[in-house]
C-alpha cells in the first residue's frame, strides 16, 4: 500500500501513566500488520518522527486536569477524524478523579513545597466532559485484545465489537465458577463492564472494577450483599472509589454508603 | 425396548466408562474451583465421589465427606447446554480474494454425558424443541444431539434450592436417555442400579456380561429415589401461574425485584433451557478475512433489546419482567412446555439471592 493513502493514526497523553498507549506497543504480534494498514503519524512513545495533522484516527489516552490540558483537546478534536478515548483516565478521569471528592488546594499544600508552582483544575474529568467522542474503550488498563477490535473496525469502518454488559457474562461465557457463590468472596463483577476476560475471577478474586460500571450498573443491591458478606461501609466506599471514581453510578455510592 | 435392570459394582463402573470412552467423548462431572462443574472425564477418579454442596438462595458450599457415592451431590454452575449449545460458536468465514462464504465445519467426536439428572434431561428436551425441532433446525446443534449418548443419574438427594417435582421433571429420570444409575448404599456396600433403556447401550455394555441385581438392590434403589421426592424442601404451585403472569404486566413486584436484580445475567448463562444469542461478525487487520460467531446472550443485558433508535427494554424490571413471564408463562404459547425445569440454579447463581419461585408466587398471589 502507497504510505500517503494509509489512514494516519495519532495517540495523545492527558494526564495518565502511559499504560494504555504502551499497549499498542504490547501488540507485538500484530505490530507490523497495524503499520502495514496505518500510518503511525503521530505517537512520541513510539516514534521521534511526528507528521502533521489531520489525522484520521486519535486515540487519547488520561484525563483533563489542568486549563492547558483543556485547551489543548479541542485542538486534538479538531485535528482527527475519528477520535477514541482509550482507559479510565480518558473515559472516567481515572485515580486522579479521587481529587473531585476532596479539596485539591489542601492536597497540594500538603504535597508540595511550593504550592503557588501548581496550576491545577479542582478536577480529574473524563474526556467526554469536553469534547465529542466517537467511541470509548474501557479499563484500567485497557485489554489489548479490544484495543486491536476498535482498531480492526475502524479500518473496515464498521462498529467494534465491545460487549458493554457485565464481567460475570465473560465468567459464564468462559466455564469459571462464581467466587461470589461458590466461596463467598466480595466481587465487582456483577456491576462491571466487560473486557477484561474476567482476569481476576479465574484466578479467585473478586473483580476490582477495573473496567468500570456496565451499561446498567445496580452497585446499591450489590453493596447490600457485600455487606452480607461480612464488609463494612468505609470497605464498600472504598471499592467503589478507584480507578473509575468519578464514573456513574459508582460515584453516587459516595453518599449513600459511605457514612 | 424392555426396561433392563444391572448391577454394578465400582470395577464394573470403571469398565463401563471404559467402554463408553471407546465410542464416544466422555464428559462428567468434576471437582474444580470450590465447584462441580462439567468437563472431560476419563476415569472414576475423576469424578466427585464424596463432595455434596450445600445450596441457598446466592450461595453454593462444597464440601468433602466420606461418602464414597459418585453423584451425592446435585446440580452446579454449569449445564450440558455447555456441548450441546456451546457458549461462543464460529458459524462460517469468508475470504475477500474469493467472496465464497465457508461453512465452519466444528468436527467433533459423537458425545457421551455422565452424570445427567432428571431436570437435566427436561431441560435438553426444552433446548431439542428450541433447536432441533421445527422448519428451521440448527445444523450444528443437531448434530451434535443425534450423537449424543446420555447416562443419566437418577437424584437420591436435593439442595434446598431444587424444585424438580413442582416442574414434574424429577427426581426419577423418564426422558431419554441409554443408561440410567441409581447409587445404592447398604452399609459399606455401594452399588449401582443400572437402567437400560437403549437397543445402543445394550449392544454397548453386552461385552460387560453384567450382574442382574438383586430384588433388595432394585427396591433400594427405587426407595431412595422415591424418598428424595418425598423429602424435597422447595415447592411450586404453577397453577393457573401462565395467566396470572401474563396478566400482570403492570404489577408493583417488577418495580420491587428491580431493587434487588443486578441485571447481571447469570441467572440465564446458569439457566440449562435459555436459548438466547446474538450474532458477531470480525474482520481482521487486513480487512480480508471474516468471520461470523454466535455466543451466549441474555434479555438481562440492555443492549440485548436495541434495536435502530434504542433498547427495547431500557428498564430493570421490564428485563427481569420479560425472563420470567417468558420462562413461566409465554414459553407454553411458544413450545408447548415450560421453560423451567425446577434446578434451581438461577436460584443459588445470583450473586442476591433472588428467588424465582418466591418472586412468581407473589405475583400470583397479588404480594407487593
């Protein structure tokens, strides 16, 4: 394929750690099947090299949390065709949204000698709080399996495959027994989305919510068991309070549950 | 054919799966993850032999005891719909280059299931009406089942969760099947009371030259099946249930499991008889290949009822509503039959405990 009629593809970084972006990276297999159909136009983990925009395909990786940040993806949305937000950060505000729960100035004056160096927002927000989004890929971090789905359906210009119910579908699906029945083990999966191929459940753990709510997330029942299960409000405020935060319902369950 | 009666002792059972394992893919029931599941099984060692589970609603307990019966546990997790309808399913691929779409040809050796309980055979009946029956019958599905050679185990216990006389599908096992095994245990002396029920499996086990048992082996046998009928802790009066549930589409009772559901869908991944599926196509980072798979679906997820413009279903209750009048009540508009077989795993599976029997009879009974 001539390079100058392959789609272009930028990956942008908000505030985040670089896991998910790195997972393009972790498609060894498939690397050079993606750079054979792609042209990786613009991805400073990957590459010096960086094209100029339009592109085609954005995926944006972290969250909004400074007025810089801000203004810079309107520039990003303005410069791709399609744009996919990819992680929690990006699709929820990820960790960093623990901050919309709490007072931002005072965290700072703890953390820092020199608090007045620190221009902040007051919040972490997702990327969809800001700007059009064509579709969101889930998890923290994302699966790299899906990672390939969004990119695969893009190029064929169809919709992925990104089942949006609950992990104790992929559960069944793959023949593992409920740790939630079977041993009494605390577990998010019946409240989030799938993706993950239900990791931690094959290995006997609860689901940690990881991945986020589902499409039609009950986590006020669910808390009722876990309770019954032996744990207390601050341990199910806590659950709900991770990676995806700021993420309806699990956000809500802060007043609820937690006094 | 004539009902033919054997005895077997632990040997003879060994010999029996041996035979079996000559003609056929044996799978059982086994030990694994704090749960009897179905899996490929080759010997008696395999099986669960002194493991019983204890069952309440959201919750399963195994445990080990001395017991040295095979079957002294009841049903778990998973279901034979597992093989017969497994959960994810390429069903034909097609080649850019020559646009000639393939059928997947999913080989496998013909199947034998051990360990099949009464409720189970119903519930692979409900699935024959389902898949195999009818103008349209699924190739694969089909296949599959007319291979298929079942020895099934008649129940001498229940789980606090099992409800198979209310369904009338249990505890003795009247289906179809080839063989079917009672556990006899008199004192130390464990044997196994052998029904045949098929030209196949008499031709099968022939070579065997089995025992005839004795009249006490066959009176004990029937007695333990019949005091398990007599024992069962759960009922379920489905008495005029169809009408009532299809007259209720406006109950308060949907708003008030809508509480408590999870919408989670494991009670339909669990449920043996649930059919439903959705279709997935893939390409791949060519673009020249495609394939279309068919794997487990469930009317508990929101996107199962989206059609162009949105979910039919967009609520809780109207999902949860739409499961147990269609199990309940339009199943016998729809097959002729109930969609449930009494096994209680939708019961003990939800991570909440929901009870479909305590929920149905409070819609019957106008409970709020």
């Amino acid at each position: 394929m001539n390079p100058s009629t392959k789609p272009k593809l930028a990956v942008w970084k908000f505030a985040s750690c670089d896991g998910c972006q790195l997972s393009i990276l972790d498609c060894e297999d498939e690397l050079l099947a993606i750079a054979d159909r792609i042209e990786i136009a613009n991805f400073p983990e990957a590459s010096r090299q960086v094209m100029d925009g339009p592109y085609d395909l954005s995926l944006v990786e972290g969250s909004v949390t400074t007025e810089h940040d801000r203004k810079r993806l309107l520039e990003v949305r303005k410069q791709s065709r399609f744009l996919v937000t990819i992680g929690a950060c990006a699709t929820a505000g990820g960790i960093q949204a623990l901050r919309n729960f709490s007072d931002v100035k005072e965290f700072t004056s703890v953390v820092y000698a020199r608090p007045e160096y620190i221009s902040t927002l007051e919040t972490s927000t997702p990327i969809s709080d800001h700007i059009p989004v064509d579709f969101e890929l889930r998890g923290c971090p994302i699966n790299k399996e899906q990672l390939l789905e969004v990119i695969q359906a893009f190029l064929i210009g169809r919709k992925p495959n990104i089942a949006p119910h609950s992990v104790c579908v992929e559960c069944k699906l793959s023949g593992k027994v409920c740790v939630m029945v079977a041993e009494g083990t605390p577990c998010l999966g019946p409240v989030t989305h799938a993706g993950c191929g239900a990791l931690c459940p094959g290995y006997a753990r609860g689901c940690y919510g990881c991945f986020g709510p589902m499409n039609s997330a009950q986590p006020k029942s669910l808390a009722q068991q876990w309770k019954r299960l032996g744990k207390s409000d601050a341990e199910i405020f806590r659950v709900f309070h991770t990676f995806n935060a700021n993420a309806e319902p699990f956000r809500s369950m802060e007043k609820a549950d937690a006094d | 054919m004539k009902e033919t009666l054997y005895s077997l002792d632990i040997g003879d059972f060994e010999r029996l799966l041996t035979v079996i394992q000559s003609h056929f893919e044996l799978y059982g029931p086994t030990v694994r993850d704090s749960a009897v599941v179905y899996e490929k099984v080759e010997t008696t060692r395999d099986l669960p032999q002194g493991w019983v589970d204890d069952q309440a609603p959201g919750r399963y307990r195994l445990e080990k005891t001395d017991s040295p019966l095979f079957f002294g546990h009841v049903v778990g997790p998973q279901s034979w719909k597992k093989y017969l309808f497994p959960a994810r399913e390429q069903l034909w691929s097609v080649k850019k280059e020559s646009a000639q779409v393939k059928r997947s040809a999913n080989p496998q050796k013909p199947m034998a299931f051990l360990g099949v309980r009464s409720c189970e055979l119903a519930a692979i009946e409900v699935q024959d009406k389902v898949f195999s029956h009818g103008t349209q019958p699924d190739a694969f599905y089909h296949r599959r089942r007319n291979d298929l050679f079942i020895v099934a185990v008649n129940c001498t216990t229940s789980s606090r969760n099992c409800f198979c006389t209310s369904m009338n599908s249990g505890p003795k096992c009247n289906g179809n099947f080839d063989l079917a095994l009672t556990e006899v245990l008199d004192g130390a002396i464990h044997r196994i009371v052998v029904e045949v029920k098929s030209k196949r499996a008499q031709d099968l086990i022939a070579p065997l030259h089995l025992k005839t048992p004795s009249p006490a082996e066959i009176a004990a046998a029937q007695h333990a099946v019949e005091e398990n009928a007599k024992t069962m802790a759960r009922s379920f009066s489905t008495e005029g249930l169809k009408e009532s549930l299809q007259n209720s589409p406006d109950h308060p009772r949907w708003n008030k499991i809508a509480e408590r559901c999870l919408d989670c869908a494991n009670c339909t991944m669990v449920c043996p008889t649930c059919f439903c599926s959705s279709t997935v196509d893939t390409t791949d980072l060519t673009g020249d290949n495609a394939e279309r798979w068919r794997q487990w679906d469930s009317c508990f997820n929101l996107e199962f009822s989206y059609i162009h413009g949105g979910e039919i279903r967009k609520s809780t209750a109207s999902r949860y509503r739409q499961w147990l009048t269609h199990k309940l009540a339009n199943w016998w508009d729809q097959f002729g039959t109930s969609g449930c077989v009494g096994c209680g795993r939708c019961i003990s599976w939800c991570p909440v405990g929901i009870d479909l029997t305590e929920e149905a009879t409070a819609i019957q009974e106008g409970q709020e």
